[in-house]
C-alpha cells in the first residue's frame, strides 16, 4: 500500500527554456476533462496517505474553479497529520487560491520562484519577475501559511557568485522553512540544450558552479537552513516528509499524466500525453504505458542509490532491515573506490562502522556516487 500520493497537473502558461518535465501550454477545455477524469480515481481510492502531493506543470495554473473540485474530491484522503503540499507559481497565486488551499488543508506550499533577478528569470524564460515571487511568498504567509518553500537555481550562464550569494540573502530574508536549490541543467529535448549546441549559450564551468553550491550550503547553513539532501535545505522540522519518502525508496502512486507509482516493488509509468490520457480514462483503459517488477537486489540497489543522497545517509542496520541485504556485502566494490576517492565517509559508533555518507565532494558529485551504487 502505497504511503504517499502524488498528482501531475500537466499545464503551464508557457515552457521555460530549461524545463523538460513533462506539461503543455494551459487550454481550459483540456485542464476541465484532465480534472474531471481524475476525480473519479480519486475518489476510488479507499485509503488516506501520510503525504499528498500536487506538482506539475503549474497547479495554480488551473482555474479557480477546477482547484476547488480537486481538493474537494482529494478530501477522504487526508489524515490528521497528513503532509499536504502544492506547488504555486508566482504569477497565478492570488488570495483567492490561498484561501481555498488553506481552506482544503493543504499546510505546505512549494513556490516556484527560482530567482530574484529579473534578468536571470528574463534568460530562463520565467514570466514572473523577483517582485512577484517575493510577493507570493508574502502573501502565503500573511495569509496563515506556516510552511512555505521555494526552489532556487543557480549556475546560469552569465552568472557570477557574488550575484548568487545576493539571492540567497535575499531568499532567507523572506518566511520560508525550505528551500531547494538546484544547479541549472542542459536537457536534451528543451531550448537551452539546443543554445548550447548551437554556441548562442555557453554554460558556466564546473568549477565556478561548484563555488555557487557551496555558497549556497554555507549561506543558508548560518541562517538555520540545515542541508537534508543533496538539494534540499530546512528549518529544523520542516523537512519535506513527501520527498524523504521517494529517499527511503518507499511507495507512493502517482496520478496523471506522466506520473509514476512505485509499490510493492512494481514500477509503472503513465502516458505522457494529456490527451491520450484523458481519452484512455474516459475509455476505461489503463493510462500505464510502461511496468518493471524489481528484484529484490535491484530493489536494494536503488534504495542504495537514493537514500545516500540525504544528509544521514545509509544507516547499515536501517538498510538491512529496509531491504534484507547486507549494505556493505552489497556494494564491496562501490564502497572502497568512493572512499578512496574522496566522496563517501564512513559514520563509526564506539568503534564500529555504523553507515556511510557523502562528504562534500560527494554531494558535489552525487550522481556519481549514486551510479556506482546501481
Ligand atoms: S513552470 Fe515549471 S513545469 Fe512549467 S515549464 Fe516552467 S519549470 Fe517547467
């Protein structure tokens, strides 16, 4: 049974240049039938989870109107300590939305911010500018939101760390209790990959990228925002329960296009194509487009690769008891390379080796070590 839920909202106003997540320019007509053919599932559901989550895309995207109908429908759902997040752009979060998220009981609201350059926004292809982002954070908390956390990129082309540092300080002025901060990446399939191949973008090296993600981990640090993950920095308690989930590599069920479950070791993967998928629903077929059943040792292995991203990384009794496998019998050949090399660190209690992390470097290169692990 799956612990948490997850549900795709696959509408943005416009592409930013850097996105591949999968989603499509807002259109009313689809967002109605997308939501009418989710609330059926919805409501088939016969179980609450401890986390729910609505991501995207851009939920506030959607109208007043269709908001409101979700959260009604995603009511049964919901425990009395459920984690309820959803993620709100600045340009489409009014008073109105706040109210009816307060009022639905969502308690933590992820802002897609990102910057608070107008310029950098302007060459990332972002239609809010640092106004408006510092407004919706505002508004959210003036309004009763205790929870509020905002994503943050860094390492755009052009960038310098004294800019990025400004943003940071900036960032931590505001009423949040989280932020994730991510460095910018080329994807295949978007504009940018595209600028990049063509020469009218030329990313910024390594090196000073490297300098940025540590300015960051230090800056935030000083003013009480601890690292949790690789990305993810917190107030103390306010570390998002919904995210850690995927980390401990437990099930969740993802709704919509696009999105994925993972429970009881299967893997299935739904269409990416919001028509198709409204089409298969109306029709009473299955959205699943792809399913894998894991093995036990791909199970464990996978654990391995997304739990050393978090700041406890791998206890070695939590992961035997997590998986059935003995962690250091299971990656003898991955272990002694990463420690050799600098990014994993073991954790000793009275003598003994109790677990491993990541050391600086190996947050630095964490997919790296993740890899290895696979
Ligand atoms: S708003 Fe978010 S999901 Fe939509 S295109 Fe931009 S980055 Fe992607």
């Amino acid at each position: 049974m799956a612990t948490s839920l997850y549900i795709h909202i696959p509408f943005c106003k416009r592409k930013c240049l850097y996105c591949d997540f999968y989603s499509v320019i807002y259109d009313n007509g689809l967002a109605t039938a997308y939501i009418d053919v989710l609330i059926p599932q919805i409501e088939g559901l016969n179980q609450q989870f401890s986390t729910i989550y609505i991501g995207g895309g851009t939920p506030t995207a959607l109208e007043e109107t269709l908001l409101s109908k979700l959260l009604k429908s995603l009511q049964k759902c919901l425990k009395q300590d459920t984690e309820f997040t959803i993620e709100a752009n600045p340009e489409s979060l009014d008073e109105d939305k706040v109210k009816l998220f307060l009022d639905s009981g969502i308690n933590r609201l992820s802002i897609g911010a990102q910057s608070f350059r107008d310029k950098k926004l302007r060459m990332l292809g972002r239609i809010h500018d640092s106004r408006k982002a510092k407004e919706a954070v505002w508004l959210a908390s003036k309004r009763g939101f205790k929870n509020i956390g905002i994503d943050l990129i860094f390492g755009v082309w052009e960038e310098n760390i004294e800019a990025w540092k400004k943003e940071i300080e900036e960032a931590v002025k505001l009423p949040l209790t989280h932020i994730s901060s991510y460095s910018l990446t080329y994807e295949k399939s978007t504009p940018l990959f595209e600028a990049v191949k063509n020469g009218s973008v030329k990313p910024l090296a390594d090196d000073l990228a490297a300098g940025m993600y540590e300015a960051a981990i230090e800056g935030l640090a000083v003013r009480g925002f601890g690292q949790y993950e690789v990305s993810n920095f917190a107030k103390a308690g306010y570390e998002c329960r919904h995210n850690l989930n995927y980390w401990n590599n437990n099930s969740y069920m993802g709704l919509g296009a696009s999105a994925v479950s993972y429970i009881d070791g299967v893997r299935e993967a739904n269409i990416r194509d919001v028509g198709e998928y409204i089409r298969r629903m109306e029709m009473k077929k299955t959205p699943v487009v792809s399913s894998e059943k894991l093995s036990p040792v791909r199970r464990a292995k996978e654990t391995a690769a997304v739990k050393i991203r978090t700041r406890d990384g791998i206890d070695f009794a939590w992961f035997k008891e997590k998986t059935g496998f003995d962690f250091q019998e299971l990656e003898k050949r991955a272990i002694p390379k990463l420690i050799e090399n600098g990014l994993l660190k073991y954790r000793k209690e009275n003598g003994i080796l109790t677990g491993v992390h990541l050391k600086r470097k190996g947050l630095l290169l964490c997919d790296m070590v993740s890899s290895e692990f696979l």
